[in-house]
C-alpha cells in the first residue's frame, strides 16, 4: 500500500500546484498546505493517521489545529476579518 500512494506523489502536487494557483485568482481564497504529512503505519509520524489510511488520529487532528491556526490567522488578518 505505502508503494501504491508514493505513486501518486505526483498527481498530488499537480493538483495542489492547480489548487494554488486558482488561489491566485481571487483575492477570497487562499490556500493552506496541509501541515500534517501523510504517513504510513509504521513510518515516521505514521501515528498521526489511524490504520484506515483515510482518517487522522486524535493527535494527528490535533496537530492539525496547531498547524493550520496561525495560517487561518494570518489570511483573516490579511483579510481584515481579525
């Protein structure tokens, strides 16, 4: 399975590169790279996704919150909002 997602590395940054870039376009939208990398079981930082492969565990959600927090806050700040 790890070998089977490592393929997909490259559509995954065509379509962040895509996400990005429709960012660009409006001045109401932005984009936020996740800040909790995707791990195998058994891998480094594999204990932040639980053995579905699909869900985050509680301290994956948990890192996150700390993760995308200053960023969320720094784009309501750039917007005026905060």
């Amino acid at each position: 399975a790890a070998k089977r997602f490592h393929e997909y590395d490259e559509m995954r940054e065509q379509v962040n590169a895509k996400l990005l870039s429709s960012s660009l376009q409006h001045p109401m939208r932005t984009h936020l790279p996740c800040p909790v990398p995707y791990r195998f079981s058994g891998e480094e930082g594999g204990d932040l996704w639980e053995d579905d492969g699909l869900h985050m565990s509680g301290p994956g959600y948990e890192a996150l919150g700390r993760g995308l927090a200053p960023m969320v806050a720094d784009v309501l700040r750039s917007w005026g909002a905060v």
